[in-house]
C-alpha cells in the first residue's frame, strides 16, 4: 500500500533500457520493414504499438510502487492541514487494529500514521514533494549543488547513451529528435524541481507529487528514444544518395548535348560542302531512296538541334535547381534545430535565476 519500491527495483532504469534496446525496438523495426505494410499505416502501427508498450509498463512500475502518501490519505497535493487531519480521524477510526480484526490491519495503520506524520509537517512535506519516500527516509535535505550533480550526471548520460545509439548517417534526424526531447525533459525537470511547490494546475493528477511526474518522464524516455531510432531509420533520406544520381544524370545529359553539337556541326559542314543537305544517320530518317523520291528531303537542320540543345538544357537547369533548393532546405533545418537547442538552454538558464 506505500511505496515499497524504489528506483532501483523498477523497470526504468537499465533493466528498462534493455527492455526497448533488444525486445521492443526489434518489433517496431519488424513492424517498418519496407513492404510490409503501407507507408502510412506502418508508421501507424508502430507509434500505437511503442504507445502501448509505454503505457502497460508504465502502470505496471506505479501498481508495483503503490500509493503515495496523498492517496493513501486519500487527499490531494492542495489539501490543507485541516483537510488531512480530518481524513486522518476517519482512516484511524477504520483501521485501528482494536476496532478492525482484518490481519492487514495493523500494517495498514501503520502507513496511515506515517503518511499523516510527514505531510502535517510542511518540512517533510517539500521534501517528500520533491525527493520521494527514500528522501524521508534518509533524512535528506535540498540541496543545490547536489541536485545540479544529479541532473548533470543523468543527463550526461544518456546524452552520451543517446550519441553511441545514434551514430551512423541513417540516424540523423533519429538523432535531433531525441536530443529534443531530452531537452525539453530538461527543460520540465529543472521547471518543476525549482518552482516552489507544485506547478501544475489542481486537476491535473491531484495526487502526484512533483518526484512522481519526474519519475514518469524517466521512465517514458526510453520508449521515445527507441521510436525516434525506428521512425528515423525508416523515414531516413539519403540526400548524398540522391545528388550523386542528380550528377550522373547531369553527365549523361551532357554527353547528349555533346552528341547534338557534333551533329550541328557535321550538319553544317555537309552543307556547306554538299549544297545544303545534311548526311549522317543521326540527320537522316528513313530509306534514301525514299527520301530521293519525295518532294522534300526530311532532315534534321542545324537551328532544330540548336532548339534541342536549348530544351535540353532548360530540363537540366530545372533538375539542378530542384536539387539546390533540397539542399538548401536541408541546411536551413539544420540551423532551424540549432537555433532550438539555444532557445531551450536559453530557457533554462534563465529560468533557473529567476527562481534562485
């Protein structure tokens, strides 16, 4: 009926990490193998299924921790002294071991009377808040620079666990998105850790404490990295790719204009040697003979192959500014995602100040 399980005996923490790393995300990029499904529909799939997942084993890890002390009392964060005396009155009433003959009683009493004793006292009650049953327990107290630490070393870490996990050309926006996400985390954990008492609105999980919303956010992060690594890889773009087959085709058309312009310039030299009429089997089209009978020779003349040169040229630039343009774009992402990054540390910084 309390929180009975730590950090460490849950599942989000490394054994969660390993959960996603060789259960989950072999599934979710079984779900995107191209051919599968359609493009839309996989997607689809594998965001509802990597929902799923995170929900089931996110409230599996709450059943196992239990109720807080606000649950237990069955009061919420807002509730005054009064309010949780009162409710106090009432469970000890039905759960004294004298007047309750249930054999869970006793224990039961017990949790009651500790969660009454910790959130009567506004002390405890801050820091059970913020840092959790194990912070009662072990008598801890705020401390900033030691809560600067903490957040540097779990950050570090996964940012360096989220670099290793993402390298590879195919990982690129696998690689933004998860740096976005972890920070924004950032950004949420360092406003709710900071905020003197709880920043969110009365109705939003009127139980919770700040130490249980964190907690959330750390252990759904593993599920959100391992679908930007399969949604990234799957909707993965290689520009590189792309160019290189833009620059063959430009080479390809470059020898065709080098073919027409030595046509132009055979055409021109027949011509001029054989009274106007072009030879060659790139000019001629059909039988000689037939050609000799008719009233007109049909022949490919000098301003037709200009005219082609000209057409081909034009669908060649139109090729090579589409493929600027993609690029340019691309850049102009790249500088978008920074700028981002700067804005959310900006934030935070300044965030931090002002509440300090």
């Amino acid at each position: 009926m309390s929180d009975t399980l730590d950090d460490s005996g849950d599942l989000s923490g490394l054994g969660g990490f390993f959960f996603y790393m060789f259960i989950i995300h072999p599934c979710t990029a079984w779900i995107l193998r191209p051919g599968r499904f359609e493009r839309k529909k996989s997607i689809m799939y594998a965001i509802t299924f990597l929902a799923a997942v995170a929900a089931i084993k996110s409230g599996l890890e709450m059943q196992q921790r239990g109720p807080n002390h606000y649950a237990i009392l069955g009061v919420t964060r807002s509730s005054n002294p009064l309010a949780i005396k009162r409710a106090y009155r009432r469970l000890s009433l039905e759960l004294h071991p004298d007047k309750n003959p249930s054999p869970e009683a006793s224990d039961q009493f017990d949790e009651v009377k500790k969660a009454y004793d910790v959130l009567m006292d506004m002390e405890f009650r801050e820091i059970y808040n913020k840092f959790g049953k194990k912070a009662i327990d072990n008598n801890k107290r705020y401390n900033e620079s030691e809560f600067l630490i903490e957040i540097a070393v779990f950050y570090v870490t996964w940012g360096l666990m989220v670099f290793m996990l993402t390298l590879g050309k195919r990982s690129g926006e696998a690689r933004n998105w998860t740096f976005t996400g972890l920070i924004v985390m950032l950004v949420l954990e360092v406003t709710i850790m900071t905020t003197q008492g709880n920043p969110f609105p009365v109705w939003l999980f009127p139980t919770w404490t700040e130490y249980e919303v964190v907690w959330l956010l750390h252990s759904l992060f593993p599920a959100f990295m391992n679908g930007c690594r399969s949604l990234g890889a799957y909707l993965f773009v290689d520009l590189d790719a792309q160019t290189r087959q833009l620059l063959l085709a430009l080479q390809e058309q470059g020898k065709d204009i080098l073919l027409v312009l030595r046509d132009v310039q055979i055409g021109v030299q027949s011509m001029q040697v054989g009274g106007g009429i072009a030879a060659g089997p790139h000019f001629a089209t059909g039988d000689t003979n037939t050609m000799l009978q008719g009233n007109s020779i049909p022949r490919a003349t000098p301003t037709g192959k200009i005219r082609q040169l000209q057409d081909r040229l034009q669908a060649s630039n139109t090729n090579v500014a589409e493929a600027v343009k993609s690029l340019k774009l691309n850049e102009n992402n790249s500088f978008k995602n920074m700028g981002f990054y700067l804005m959310i540390l900006g934030y935070i910084v300044v965030s931090y100040v002002f509440n300090k």
